[in-house]
C-alpha cells in the first residue's frame, strides 16, 4: 500500500505491518524484492527479514525456489538460505519456470537448469516464456527469421520453420510462414488462417475477426458463436466481454449474453467478480450480471486474494467482495 508516497505491506484485515520505505515489490514464492533508499536492494520473507544480503545492484521475485540478482550488469540466481546457487556471469537472466530460466551469454540466449546446467546451446536470439510446457525460440538471419518451439529439456519439439509465432494458449499457438494458422503442442497445422486477425485460445475458444466484426472459433475451427460483435475479448471465467452499438457486456460459451451491452467498460471476471463503468463511475457485478457492490467509484481494479483497489473521493483504499471497505485508520 501507498501513504506519503512511501510503500508498505497490510494483511487481509488491513492491519498495516512493517516500515513504509520508497520501493516495495508484491510477495511471491512467499518472499518480496525491497529497494532501501541509500541505493540497496535485498529480499525479505513475510516476516519482514531480510534473505540476500545487501550486495546486490537488482534483486527481484522467488520462483522455483530461485530468486534472480544482478551485480555490475551480471546476472545469476541466489536460493532463500542466502546462496549463490548459479554465479553471476549471464548479461540477462529471466526468472525460473517449470525448472528452467533463460538466460544470455555472449549475445545468444539458452536455458539452464536449477543447477546451472546448459540444457540447450547458446545460439538463439530470442527465447519466449514457457507456457503449456513449451517455448517459443527464433533465430536472426541475414533476410529471415527462423521460429519454432523447445521444451524445457532444451529440444526442439517443433522445428524452426515459420517466420513468426506467439506463445502456447489453452494448447495452441499462432504461426505464420508458408502454412499460417493454429497448431498443436505434437506441430501439428491444426486451423488455417483465412481469418483477418486471431486472438490466442482460451477456455477451449478463440475469438476472429472478419469485416471488423468479431466471434468466437473452436479447436476444431468452426465458428460456434456468430461474427457480430464489434469488439470481442478472451473467455475468463467462463464468460467473454463483448461490445456491440459502443456498449459492452457479457456472453457464455453458447454465445447467450448473460450481461446484455450497457456499460461503458468492462474488465474480465476475476475471483467471480467484474468491474464495469457507468459513464464516469466503476462498481462490480457478479457472473449472473447482479451489480453486486454499487456503481459509484471515481476508480476500481481487479480482486485478487479476495480484495480490490478502489479510488471514492479521491482517496484510494480496498474493498472485499461484498464491498466492505478497509481503510487506512
């Protein structure tokens, strides 16, 4: 939380803990990255002690067990008793995931494992996130761009043929190349695309796009909810924001609006609550469409842990999902 532009923690009561100092960061794999304002980084467990000591140019997040850190422009990984687990002697580092992190040496990227072992040769010039088990690499030429995908043993599950591709979704990327489409995580050219745009799959469906009008496609490529909405969003949470004559609202997977267009704007369900505007003003509705807490803050963000950021006569505090609020006292 943010007072006298000073940052600290609070708990699920709003019990404020711990000094408010210039820079904080969120706790994640129960740790957080704190900035002290003589220039020095460490990170802290949740009982406010400190894990790295304070020697480090850049610290960041714990994942897998593993927390990145930076010393005069090199990189390596420190564990939580303190250790430096994986020296520092990669010009970048990207965080664990799925037992594997990217890293770069020399100009050319490669992954590594929680012991630092090379799983793959450093000779890509990008290397993209991992997600559904696998990642997107390309290689720079002359005149071209090679792409394909790795798995984190390093091997190259699909070949680097295309020109271009984007990360797995829900169990499917988008390639273009000679054949341009949808595929599997096995390679296989699932979807053509004779559509003009695609969004990534997600809950089974994707959305496309045909004379600036917008539906939903399944895995198998068929058209399951009609081209007829002006703008069309991601499923979260079993239901897509939709927009249709400048309003927005909400539809199932059948394609039946659930939230007919009214608002203004709208935001994706998270934690079985959406925000949605009213002209100039933000509450939250429920799956069913009931405005659950009341259409009146200047502000609203998403819930997550149970909470959301309001903003109500320009003071900013949290609210549950029954809109109890919690303020600073």
């Amino acid at each position: 939380v943010l007072m006298n532009d000073r940052e600290g923690y609070i708990d699920k009561t709003g019990k404020l803990f711990g000094n408010f100092v210039q820079d904080l960061f969120p706790f994640c794999d129960g740790f957080a990255y704190f900035w002290f304002e003589h220039g020095y980084d460490c990170i802290i467990d949740k009982n406010l002690k400190r894990i790295t000591p304070l020697k480090y140019d850049t610290g960041y997040f714990f994942f897998d067990g593993l927390a990145r850190v930076g010393l005069n422009d090199k990189y390596g990984f420190v564990d939580k008793e303190e250790k430096e687990v994986i020296p520092l002697i990669y010009d970048k580092a990207e965080s664990f995931s799925d037992g594997v992190a990217q890293v770069l040496l020399n100009n050319f990227w490669g992954i590594i494992d929680r012991n630092g072992r090379n799983l793959t040769q450093f000779k890509y010039s990008e290397i993209g996130q991992f997600m559904d088990g696998l990642a997107r690499v390309l290689i720079y030429g002359n005149n071209s761009t090679s792409a394909g995908y790795i798995n984190n043993l390093g091997n190259e599950i699909i070949p680097l043929k295309y020109r271009r591709t984007r990360d797995f979704s829900d169990g499917m990327a988008l390639v273009e190349g000679k054949w341009s489409g949808f595929i599997d995580k096995e390679g296989n050219e699932i979807i053509p695309k004779y559509y003009f745009n695609f969004s990534d799959f997600k809950e089974g469906l994707a959305s496309i796009e045909i004379s600036n009008k917008r539906g939903f496609i399944d895995k198998a490529g068929k058209t399951v909810i009609p081209i007829i909405y002006d703008m069309a969003w991601q499923f979260s949470q079993g239901l897509a924001c939709i927009k249709l004559n400048n309003l927005w609202g909400f539809i199932d997977k059948i394609g039946f609006e659930v939230v007919k267009p009214r608002y203004t704007e709208v935001k994706d369900f998270k934690e079985e609550r959406a925000c949605v505007k009213l002209y100039d003003k933000w509450g939250y509705i429920d799956r069913i469409g009931n405005e659950i807490i009341p259409i009146f803050y200047e502000s609203a963000n998403d819930f997550i842990n149970g909470f959301a950021k309001v903003k109500l006569n320009n003071n900013s505090f949290y609210i549950d999902k029954n809109g109890r609020e919690f303020r600073e006292k």
